[in-house]
C-alpha cells in the first residue's frame, strides 16, 4: 500500500512521542517533529519524488538518516525502528500523550502509578479525583485534562483540506484509469473549499457505473467497504477518511454536481425555488412532471430557476441566492490575482531556507514582491530578531535586491504583540521597516475583554501594518483564543490596519466567515503564506479558498496590488494613530 505524506509524517511523529516517552535526546525528538511537519506541508508526494530519483535531503530538515527512512515508510508502510521503538513502549502511554495537558512524565504517572489503560479510564479518574493527588498534578491539571478529554470525545474527526487534497488527488488518478469513465470530480466540501472536510464525495460519469465501482472497492487504500453498488459505492481508506462515490449518466451531471456539491442548506434553497416554478431537482435532474427541462450542466440547473452559476465557495446559503438574483455575485479572487506574500520567514530565525533561496522561490511562482517577516526577540525558541539582527537583515535585504531581477523584498518583521499590547521591539526599529506584522504567540488564554484590549493597543501603534493569524486557531490543535472579532476589524478599518487571511493549512485564519465581515467594514485582507521554507510559497491557494468563503474579490486584497500601488498602502495615515 502506497504510504502518503501525511502517513509518512505520522510514523515521524509517533516516533517522536515514543522517544519522548523513553527520555531521548531531546535534538533527535525535535528532528523528527520537524520532519513531520516538512512532510506534511509538502505540496508534491513524497513518494513521486522519489520515483523521480529526487534527492530527498534538500529538503528542509531531512538528513541522510530521515530520507532513508521516509524511503523505508514509503515501501514498507512503517520503518522498523518505529515497531522495534513500539514494542518497548506501551500504546496508552501514547495516547495518554496525545492529550494537552500530558507530557511524558505525567502519563508514566498515569499509567505506573494509576494504572490507566484507557482514556476512559482516565476520563473516570479524574471524575473521582484521583488524578489530582498523583505528583506532578493538582486539581487545576485534573480539571483541564478532564475538559480536554470532553472535548475530543465530541468531536468528529476532519481532515485539513490539504491533508484531503493529497488522499483525493491519487485515488482521483486511479479512478481516471478506470474503463469507460468520462469525468471524475470532487465535490462536496472539498470543492467548496471548506477549511475542513468530514468526507470525500466523488462523482463520475461513465459507460458502466459497475466497472467503476469494482475499480473503486478494490483500490489499494481501502480498508473497509461500507457500501458496494452498481451506481453508489463508499468506503473507508487506512487513514480513516471515508469517500463516496457516484457514477451518473452524462444528462445528470451538472444536476448531480450540483447536488454533491451542497451545501445542503443550499441545496433546500434551491430546491424550494425549483418548487415555486413548479419544478422537481434532484441529483438526476430539475423536471416538469416526467419532462426533463435541466441537468447536463450546472448552468443549466440554476439558469432554469432564473439565476446566474454560483461558485461553489458561495454555496452555504449565507446570501447567495439574493446577490444572485440581483446580479449582484461577487468576482472572487483567484490565485493568479495575488501579486506578491507579505508574510515569510528565514533561516535567520525559524524558517529553513536562506533569503535568497526565498527570493528566488517567491519569484519563480511569479510573485513580484516578498516581504521578509522574520520574528522578534521575544520569540527565543525561534530565535526571534533583536535590533542589531535586523538591522544586519534589512542590510541584507538591500544588497539582495540589487541582485534580484524579477522580485523586490520588503523589509519586514513579524513582531510579537506582548501581553499589555505592546509591540516588542523599539518604535525606532519598527517605523524604519516597510511593514509590521504582529502577531500573537503567547498569553492564549487571557479573558475576552483584556485579549481583545490587547490587539486593540497593539494597532494603535503608528507603524503597525497587518494583524497576522488573527484568531491564533490551529485546525484540530488548539481553538481561538477568545477574542471580539468584530471590534478588532472595527479597529482595523479605524487606524487603517490590514488583516491576515494565513494561508498555512493548519491555520487557515482569518476564518471564511470572519473573511466575510472584514469585507463588509472594507478592510483590506492580506493572503499570506506564512511561508517557513520555499515549498511553503504553495499554500496560498488555501488561504484564496478561504477568502472565496468569504466573498473575498480581487480588490479587497491587499497583495493583489502592484508593488507601486502597495507602497503607499503601507505607509499609515498618521491621522488617526
Ligand atoms: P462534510 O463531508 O461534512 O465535510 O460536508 P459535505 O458538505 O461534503 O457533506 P456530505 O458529505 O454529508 O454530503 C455531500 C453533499 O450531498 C452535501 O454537501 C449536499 C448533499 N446532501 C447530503 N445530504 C443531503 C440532504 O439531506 N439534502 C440535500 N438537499 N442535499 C444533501
Ligand atoms: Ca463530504
Ligand atoms: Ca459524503
């Protein structure tokens, strides 16, 4: 069975738990993390470059060792140091880990001390209040990991749309090969652009839909087949994403297109502006009676409702159907809009490739302005910049462009917003950059009122530019801290801010309906990749889907200007500050 990036970077990261858990050197654990991570921000498969004989150790962060290891998971489907690592480290002891809140020595706690075998017996635990008298714990421990606890078991699992992306890519080549087919599309929430994805939906059109279903049941991923028949089939791949798929007849196709797409609250809409035309939709097609008026294509199923093609991020039923109606859609913006990244790092801190390397990446995707944003001191786990290190960047910087032909660099930071919403380097400093990003990166968990303050104070600062990953979330990781959006965009369009569409796949923050309120007060976005090596330049087609979510066109984008039209875009407007 073909091993994926993502699987390749989870037999990185469970190494990396398991030699937590033995007290390893805490450099190799760090190694294998950065791995994971490399692997799963890849935008090609890994197993593809190695069948096209490509080194796999010009990679960020990937030695001789690692690459001959990612070449073993892709063959085997794990590496043997995991089983043998496995073999002397109970499974609990990892699961145990996988909880905030747990680390190596407390889930020894846990299991020696408690006897936890299961989640559940720890979940019951700590209801009887047994885990707070263990050492290295307290009632404030007992009751988070309890919350932590409640909070997995109510949520469904959802795959990054990029993780998706690379499961949906290879087993739509495989059904391609499949005798007779025509089309074969993803729809759902994947074309939808969602920023997460329950399960793949997957429509073909082909002479014999059972050619295509024996096809499909046999792919090599499937682990569990949960429905077998000639035109519907779904299964369960190894990596748990379940995929549907449907085989319809050529006339059906833009109405079952139409119908996978959903949303579904969409869908009831439209369905109900059908049946005040006296209409029937369904994924077969939009009839009169037994007469068929509409379905071959997607134009035809709305057009035949009197209304305009929706693009298939509108479709959530947040508005659509009367901007439709009024001829009023928005032109969405696209990737080809985007001009140039304001948000990129170097190895100077924690980034993985050199400036120039990041230069010449940005330029040759055909971006004509990257802005160097490396962090600030604060941030000394990345090595963040203190003023003598960006002073000798922005140096750097200079020489750089003399030598570039086809981008420019802007000089940048991205600065630490502190816990009173300070900004944590000299005003001197800042005010002689192009731009200032800010971020957060520390004090989650401050109340509404005083994080909301905080981000406030932080843009009152005359240089500040753009207020990066607003919401802090991380997709499955950690929720937003708690913050009044709606103030912060006020604020934003008060002192002539921009805010951050962060394109990493993990983030995917500002958030599609937050795009959306941006838009409405008319403060600008700016879609950035957040790029911490050159391969990272490729995820801005993420941060473009969530801006569609929000409605997000051409001119409401920040970095779809020209580098001259920008510049003065940068410089704030003293009045208010
Ligand atoms: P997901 O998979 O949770 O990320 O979200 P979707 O939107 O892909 O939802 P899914 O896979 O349950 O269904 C795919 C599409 O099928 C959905 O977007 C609209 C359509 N659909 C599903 N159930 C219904 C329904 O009960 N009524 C209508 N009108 N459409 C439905
Ligand atoms: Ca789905
Ligand atoms: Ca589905």
């Amino acid at each position: 069975m073909p091993a994926h990036n993502a699987d390749v970077a989870a037999v990185f990261e469970e190494m990396a738990d398991l030699l937590e858990i033995e007290g390893s050197n805490p450099f190799r654990i760090r190694a294998y993390r950065n791995a994971a991570r490399t692997l799963r921000d890849l935008p090609r498969e890994v197993g593809m470059m190695l069948d096209e004989g490509e080194d796999l150790t010009e990679m960020p962060g990937i030695g001789e060792d690692l690459a001959a290891k990612i070449k073993e998971v892709v063959q085997t489907g794990t590496a043997a140091a995991l089983e043998e690592h496995r073999k002397k480290v109970p499974k609990t002891l990892t699961d145990l880990l996988r909880i905030p809140g747990i680390g190596p020595k407390r889930a020894k706690a846990l299991y020696h001390d408690l006897n936890i075998r299961t989640l559940d017996q720890l979940q019951k635990a700590a209801q009887d209040g047994l885990v707070r008298s263990l050492q290295g714990f307290g009632e404030k421990t007992e009751r988070y990991i309890l919350n932590q606890l409640k909070e997995r078991a109510g949520e469904e699992k959802r795959f990054q749309l990029a993780v998706a992306t690379q499961y949906a890519g290879a087993l739509v080549t495989y059904l391609r090969e499949s005798p007779g087919v025509k089309q074969v599309v993803v729809a759902g929430s994947y074309r939808r652009a969602k920023d997460t994805i329950g399960d793949l939906d997957i429509l073909v059109t082909a002479a014999s839909g059972s050619l295509v279903m024996d096809r499909f049941v046999s792919y090599p991923e499937v682990e569990e087949i949960l429905a077998h028949g000639a035109t519907k089939a779904s299964v369960r791949l190894a990596c748990k994403l379940q995929v549907d798929v449907r085989v319809v007849r050529d006339d059906s196709y833009g109405s079952a297109l139409q119908y996978f797409t959903g949303s579904k609250a969409h869908n009831v809409a439209l369905r109900q502006l059908a049946q005040q035309r006296g209409l029937k939709l369904n994924e077969y097609g939009l009839f009169r009676g037994d007469q068929s008026v509409a379905g071959a294509t997607e134009e035809s199923v709305y057009a035949a409702v009197g209304l305009p093609w929706i693009p298939p991020e509108l479709r959530e039923n947040r508005g659509e159907f009367d901007s439709a109606r009024a001829g009023r859609l928005p032109v969405l913006v696209e990737v080809a809009d985007l001009k140039g990244d304001l948000h990129a790092h170097t190895k100077a801190t924690d980034g993985h490739n050199s400036m120039r390397e990041m230069a010449e990446a940005a330029g040759a995707n055909g971006l004509e302005y990257l802005a160097i944003t490396d962090h600030s001191r604060r941030l000394t786990m990345a090595k963040g910049l203190d003023p003598k290190r960006l002073f000798a960047q922005l140096e750097e910087i200079d020489r750089l462009n003399e030598t570039l032909s086809s981008i420019t660099l802007l000089k940048g930071i991205e600065v630490d917003i502190l816990e009173d919403g300070s900004l944590d380097l000299p005003d001197e400093d800042l005010c002689r950059l192009d731009l200032v990003v800010g971020a957060v990166h520390s004090h989650f968990r401050l109340s509404r009122e005083k994080q909301t303050e905080r981000i406030l104070r932080a843009m009152d600062h005359p240089c500040f530019t753009i207020l990066a990953h607003p919401s802090g979330r991380l997709i499955n990781e950690r929720a937003p801290y708690d913050l009044d959006m709606a103030r912060v965009i006020h604020h934003a369009r008060e002192r002539g801010c921009f805010l951050e569409v962060n394109a990493h796949p993990i983030r995917l923050d500002l958030t599609d309906t937050d795009c959306q309120m941006a838009k409405e007060e008319g403060v600008m976005l700016s879609i950035n990749s957040d790029a911490h090596s050159t391969l990272d330049l490729g995820n801005l087609r993420y941060g473009v889907g969530q801006a569609r979510r929000g409605w997000v066109e051409k001119k409401d984008v920040l970095n779809s200007r020209s580098l001259q039209a920008l510049r003065p875009l940068l410089k704030r407007t003293m009045m208010n500050a």
